[in-house]
C-alpha cells in the first residue's frame, strides 16, 4: 500500500523529500534565516491541507479556518501561562478543542450553503477573534509572549529540533490525507461535491460526511497552529484575522485544490513570493519596493483568468499526455 | 448613564448604519443578481474616500471635492467591470474570492504609492462643523446629522428607483432569476455594468461622507467591507429593503454595544479589564447576531422572491 501512495502522490514525496533535506541546503550555504522561512512554509502549507479537506475535496469554501489555527496557538499559549509546558499535552489539548468546536461550528453552518455558507464560517471565525481580542488576562489585543514549548525528549532550542518537530509532523499530516481521500469516506466526500442530491438518493446522509470532514480539517488546522506558537513564541489575535482565512484560501487555489499537493505548493510560491518580491522590485523599481503587493494583486488575478487548477494543474497537464488531459 | 448620551449614541448608530447600507446597497445586488463574491468592495469606499479628500485639499473646497468624487468612482467602478469583473462572472465563488482578494492588494498598494502610507485629513468645511441641539441641551454634529440625511435620501432614491422605474423592475427580475430575465431579452451585461458602477458610486459617496470623522487611509474599505457582508447575510442576498433594514439594526447594535457593555461589565468588572472586553464582546455581538440569523433562517431575513 506504501508502494501504492508513493507512485500515486508523486509530487508529495518530492517535496517532502526537498524538504527533509533543506537544512542541509542552508547549512552549506550558511543561510540560517531560510529555515525559518520553510518552517512557515509548512506550518502555513499544513493548515492549507486542512482546510483543502472541506475547501478543495468537500467543496465548502469556509472563510473561517483561520480560527482554528488560532484556537490551536492559544491552547498552547493558554496551556503554558498556567504553567502546563508539556507540547504533546498542548496539542492534545488543541486537537480535542478544535475538534469540538468543529463539530459545533461545522453542525451550524452546514445548514447553509453557498455564499451564506462563506459568510457564517467568516461570521463564526470573526466572533472568535473578537473573543480573544476582549481576553485582557491573555494580553487582548497584544497577545500573549511564550516560550517554545517542551517536547519531552525534544529541546526545541536545539538548533533544527523544531524544523523536524514541524516536518515530521506534515509528513504525517500529509499521510493521513493520502489515506483519507482514498477512503471510502474520502470518495463520498468528493462525491458529495459534485452532485449532493445522488449522494443522497444512495441513502447516504451527505450532512453526516460533510461535518466530518470539517472537524477533521478543524483539527488539522488546530495542529498547526499549535506549532505555530512555539514557531513564533508569541500568541495574538492577528493569527486567526480574517486575511488569513483569505491566505490559506489563496494558498489552496493558487497550489491546485483537487491535489493532495496542491496546498504545500501553494505555500511554498505564496510564501517564497512574499520573501522575494520585494528584494527583486529592489532591484527593478527600488521606488516600490515595499509595495510588492501591487504586483502579487494582479498576479492573484491572472492565476484565477488564466491558470485552470491552480499551478499543480497547470504543470500537471503539461506532463501527462494529451490522451490523459482529456478524462480530467 | 443618561438618557442624553443614549440618544447620542442612537444617532451615532444611526449614522454608521446609514454608511453601511450605502456601501451595502450595491454590494446586495451584486452578490444577488451577478451571484458575484466582490470582496473588493471596500476598495470602492477607499477610492471614493480618496478621491474626494484628495481634491478637497487641492482645492480648499469640500463639496468640489465631493462633486468631483462621485464620477471618479462611477468610472472606476465601470472601468473595473469591463476590464476583470466580467469575465469572472461564470467562474466559481472560490475563483471570484481570490481574484477579487487580488484586486483588494492592488488597489491598497496603488493608494500607498500615491499618497505614501500615512493617513489623509481633510477637513468639512467650518458651515458643516457646528453642532445641532436635536433636544433641548442635546447638541449634536450638523455634518452626523448630514450623513444620515444623505444616506436617508439615497435610500429613498434607491427604493422608488427599484420599485418604480422600468429599469427597476428589470433589476428585480434579475434578482430573483438572471437567466430567465436574459431569456426574456433584456440585455443582462449592460444591466449588469450599470449596477456594478451604481453600487460602487455609493460605496464611494460612503467613503467620501465618512473621509472627515475617520482616517483616510490605506486599506480603510476591509472593515467595512466585512460588515456590509453581515448586513446583507442578514438582509438577504439581494434585497435592497432587507440591507437597509439589517444595516441600520447593525450600526445600532455595534454603536451603543460599544458604549453600554464597557458600562455593564464596569459594574462586576474592574475598570480595565471592562474597557478591553466591552467593545471587543460589542463588534462579536454582530457575528452572534449574524449567525443566530442563519442558523433560523438560512437565507436571510427578507429574501427576494423567487430566489
């Protein structure tokens, strides 16, 4: 079955392999400050995977996922102001917690769909927001200041501890998803997205599937952002804003969302371009240089005009044959 | 408390639900008739914001700046429609979301770069900065007062045209079903431009009568934006009267949430921790709001007929 997945999501593989290797990369080079960088890569490209789950297998766009990244830091956070340090505690913790509010967020929203359905997500991820925000004990708006947390066994302080914490985590992420869209649950999932109504007349309940998947994603995203604080060693609001549901919504679209991969690439040309836009107008237009969304704005536009599924997609059907580009 | 600061906040409240039901106005129909996710919306406020603060300073005069304005933004709002808007139309809501995410950062940094990322002041004129006694011993700002008036007559002028006119009547058919009011061989792009340079007029003249009180700013148009969303869940995706009345209950409810709940938690609170949770529990009553809406009805309260 390993043999299986690994012929089936080549391009995974790859890029997990690239990146198991990476810090060799900047050891050689001496580029200490890249590490960083990838480790947002993946945290950001593994919360992006989640919410591909609903967004790009299950075909509800929540506007909302954000908040689960957010409820995930704080649980580490939280955790570690009373004293708790113990990260596999933390992520339990954030795991479980976003699995309930999943369940609770997803069994409410689910009863709308379309644009209402963008909106109460977006509703739901705002409202925790501004519950953290009016968390005074907690540093409201300021957030909160923590240390990395303890993995027993694992000193994060240890140079390179926390990047292989990270990956090995994603690879794991990543496997579970190779296996779970798979799944019979994964098929009707998929199914679910192009036509409800046939999924139903085969006497499945679609609701019941759908909110599964949500709380899988949920968790998912809790798991990253659970990282993501002992990352930043601080925890604020602005991790669960609303642009960054739009982030990891645009990570998913620009990387392909029918892939598996599809969010990791995202993230890597998101992130890279946001590292390398402005040193390169640096060199163009030294005027704008600080202003390098001006050029990834219309960049957005043109993947949506121009580039059909996303860059996975457009890479994808360049490689295969015409024969094969026809069923898809 | 005083019923004085209470009537003050209501007014305050009616004035920030008049301005979102102008930016929400078209952003309805949008959403509605072109079944279209426009994030950048809050652009349109910005642009408008931008344009007439702009020329209110080169000119020294207010209401030149807001005369030159409103065609500024009807142009961009056309302009916009012609060259990207249409052609995304067909695609789906998560295209529509990013691409107009896009245009949100363009628009944001093409305003840095011209005017620097500090915010822009322009004052209203001195006739407009005096104050009104709306109850004996109750002052309030004449250039509030003109907001609401205003937005109070735009609305009015938004309904009769609506419900009145032939083109109105073309656009409620839109609403309730696009396809079958194509079929009937009314020219639904043409329409469709229209509307998306109306509704951003609108949002424009938003950003223009808020410029004075608020900053002017880059990306000043997102939180407005995101709330105009609410106000139109609430309403109704395409209802013009729904987003009126959703917008004036928004802009009430968020005003005197941020003045009453700092008061009530102070009385089992202390002070700061109230000051902090008051305004914060004030703009999360909205989603609450918004949601409890969804959760009993789930496509707004006054959905258009057919849809």
């Amino acid at each position: 079955m390993i043999l299986d997945l690994l012929k089936k999501f080549t391009t995974l593989w790859v890029i997990l392999f690239l990146l198991a290797l990476f810090p060799i990369f900047t050891a050689a080079f001496d580029l200490p400050f890249w590490n960083d960088v990838v480790m947002r890569i993946m945290l950001l490209g593994m919360a992006a995977m989640g919410l591909n789950i609903v967004f790009g297998f299950g075909g509800m766009v929540s506007f909302g996922h954000a908040a689960f990244m957010g409820i995930g830091a704080y649980c580490a956070g939280i955790s570690q102001y009373y004293g708790m340090d113990n990260g596999w505690y933390q992520l339990l913790i954030s795991m479980v917690t976003c699995g309930i509010l999943g369940l609770v967020i997803g069994f409410l929203a689910l009863r709308t769909t379309g644009i209402y359905f963008i909106m109460i997500t977006l509703a739901f991820a705002q409202m925790l927001y501004f519950f953290f925000v009016s968390l005074e004990q907690f540093g409201g708006d300021d957030g909160l200041i923590m240390d990395r947390s303890d993995f027993i066994f694992i000193d994060l302080y240890e140079p390179l501890r926390l990047y292989y914490l990270i990956f090995f985590t994603l690879v794991f992420v990543s496997i579970v998803l190779m296996l779970l869209i798979r799944s019979r649950f994964g098929v009707i999932l998929q199914a679910i997205k192009s036509n409800e109504n046939r999924v139903e007349a085969m006497g499945l309940n679609p609701l019941k599937f759908k909110i599964t998947g949500y709380v899988i994603s949920a968790v998912i995203c809790g798991v990253s952002g659970c990282l993501f604080a002992s990352w930043q060693e601080f925890v604020s609001p602005d991790i669960m804003h609303w642009t960054r549901s739009g982030d990891l919504m645009i990570i998913i679209i620009l990387g392909g969302l029918t892939y598996v991969a599809g969010p990791l690439v995202g993230a890597i040309v998101f992130l890279l371009l946001e590292e390398l836009l402005p040193d390169l107008l640096h060199v163009v237009f030294p005027s704008i240089a600080e202003n390098w969304m001006i050029i990834f704005g219309p960049l957005l536009i043109a993947v949506v005009l121009f580039g059909k599924g996303g860059l996975m997609g457009v890479v994808g059907n360049r490689l295969t044959r015409p024969a094969a580009r026809k069923d898809q | 408390m005083t019923a004085t600061l209470l009537l003050e906040q209501v007014f305050n409240g009616l004035q920030a639900g008049i301005t979102l039901f102008l930016i929400a106005a078209g952003l309805t129909l949008i959403l509605g008739i072109m079944d279209f996710v426009f994030l950048a919306h809050g652009s349109q406020v910005m642009i408008g914001a931008y344009a007439a603060s702009a020329v209110t300073i080169a000119t020294n005069n207010f209401y030149l700046g807001i005369l030159a304005a409103i065609p500024i933004t009807f142009f961009c709002g056309y302009l916009l429609e012609w060259l990207i808007i249409r052609h995304l139309y067909r695609r789906d809501h998560m295209d529509q979301v990013l691409a107009t995410f896009g245009l949100i950062l363009f628009f944001n940094e093409v305003i840095r770069i011209t005017f620097g990322p500090a915010a822009l002041f322009s004052n209203f004129p001195p006739s407009l900065a005096g104050f009104i006694e709306i109850l004996p011993d109750t002052p309030y700002p004449v250039f509030r007062i003109l907001i609401i008036l205003v937005g109070l007559v735009c609305a009015v002028a938004i309904h009769l045209f609506v419900s009145r006119t032939r083109v109105g009547a073309m656009v409620r058919a839109g609403a309730s079903n696009p396809e079958m009011t194509a079929a009937l061989g009314i020219n639904i792009k043409i329409l469709f431009r229209f509307i998306f340079a109306a509704g951003a007029t609108f949002a424009g003249l938003a950003g223009m009568m808020i410029g004075p009180l608020t900053s002017v700013e880059p990306g000043m148009g997102e939180p407005l934006l995101i709330l105009s969303l609410v106000v139109i869940i609430i309403g109704g995706i395409g209802s013009v009267r729904g987003a009126f009345i959703a917008a004036i209950i928004i802009g009430l409810v968020d005003t005197i949430g941020r003045v009453m709940l700092p008061m009530l938690f102070r009385t089992f609170m202390s002070g700061p921790t109230a000051d902090t949770a008051g305004p914060a529990l004030a703009s999360m009553s909205v989603y609450i709001l918004m949601a409890v809406v969804l959760v009993f009805k789930p496509t707004g309260l006054f959905p258009p007929k057919g849809a």
